[in-house]
C-alpha cells in the first residue's frame, strides 16, 4: 500500500523517493479512491491506493534505461491520429494516458475546442488512466458543455470503466462501445437538433 488512511485523512508516499503528503479524505466513501489527493497535489501514478505514485519532482525523473516509465508491456501514451468528421472532432489516444503524456492528449483537446464541434475520444487503444488523464477529460467535458457540444467517450477498457465507476464519473459522460457507435448517436443527435429548429422557423412564421 502506498496510501495510509487514518481516520478523516490519508497520507500518500512516493514509491521512489518516500516523500510524503498528507490530506484529508476523499469526499467518496471507498477508503481505496485517492485521486483527488493525488490531482491537488500535482502528483502522478493510480488513482486507487495500491499505487504507484510519485511526487510530482520523482515523476519527472528519467528511467534508467532512458525515458520516463510507463505500465509495463503498455508502452508510451499517445495520440495515434485527429479526425474531423463533418461537425466532430475524433481523437484517437494509445497507450498509457498519464503525466508524461499529458500534454499530447492537453493539445489534442485544446485543438478541438479551437475547431468546435462534439468530440469523441477513442480510446479503444488506451491501456491505463491516472489523475492526470482524468483531470483532463474532465475539464474537457465540462468545457464542451460550456460551449454547448458534447464530449463523450469511445471503447474504454474495462479498466477504465472500473476507474470511471470508481470516480463517479462514468455518469459524467457519455460512454460507447465503438467510435462508429458515438459517431452515430452524434449524427442523429444532430439530425434532431437541426429538425426542431426548422419546425421553430416554420411555426414562428406561421404566425
């Protein structure tokens, strides 16, 4: 364990370095959920408390073996590609998305807020998610909505359905099985919009 609740607080270790942090408890019951003392603090690693994670000076240092570490047999996170489909922006994610690959996917997101539109982000090829991950699409969702669009979710593994659940945050988005799936709810979604405003425009003219 790398998380030591007591009572109304939880102290979090660095697994490197042994630095540690204290805070009060997560407002989520399970004991086992630590990432919101993991987000505030700017560090990195799992948001449950078997670990690992790292204060934020450790999750900078390189492996030995050159590089920063990522899950094992998962490889470097990543954006495999960026499509735009008529008013949808679709990223495409890969590997592990955690501090190190933060900012790639931070851009991604940035650029489809520039373009405008729903976005959809794949992550059918996405193996683990930390607070880092989390604490990005969160504030992208909330920044779709803000703009009156929708952000939802494509193909996450188990895992990351566990982790949303966890959270509480899988009824924060909309979640499909497939890319094609959000496409097409998207599509008709915006079939209908557009189908009510006409009706709006006719009747108001009607009159």
């Amino acid at each position: 364990m790398t998380v030591v609740p007591d009572d109304h607080l939880m102290t979090l270790i660095c697994d490197t370095c042994g630095d540690t942090i204290r805070g009060t408890a997560c407002v989520l019951p399970d004991a086992e959920v630590v990432w919101t003392l993991v987000a505030e603090h700017g560090w990195s690693g799992s948001p449950f408390a078997t670990g690992p994670h790292q204060c934020p000076h450790c999750s900078l240092l390189p492996t030995s073996g050159g590089g920063h570490a990522s899950c094992a047999d998962h490889g470097p996170g990543g954006i495999l590609g960026i499509d735009h489909l008529d008013d949808v922006t679709v990223i495409a994610a890969t590997g592990d998305i955690d501090l190190e690959s933060g900012d790639t996917l931070r851009t991604a997101l940035r650029h489809a807020a520039d373009v405008g539109g729903n976005v959809v982000v794949d992550l059918a090829r996405v193996h683990v998610i930390d607070s880092t991950g989390l604490g990005l699409l969160v504030r992208a969702h909330c920044d779709a909505r803000d703009r009156g669009v929708t952000l939802c979710l494509a193909a996450p593994s188990r895992f990351i359905r566990t982790v949303l659940h966890t959270m509480r945050l899988d009824g924060a988005f909309l979640i499909f099985e497939s890319r094609d799936e959000a496409l097409t709810h998207l599509s008709r979604r915006g079939v209908s919009a557009a189908t009510a405003s006409t009706a709006e425009t006719a009747g108001s003219s009607a009159r």
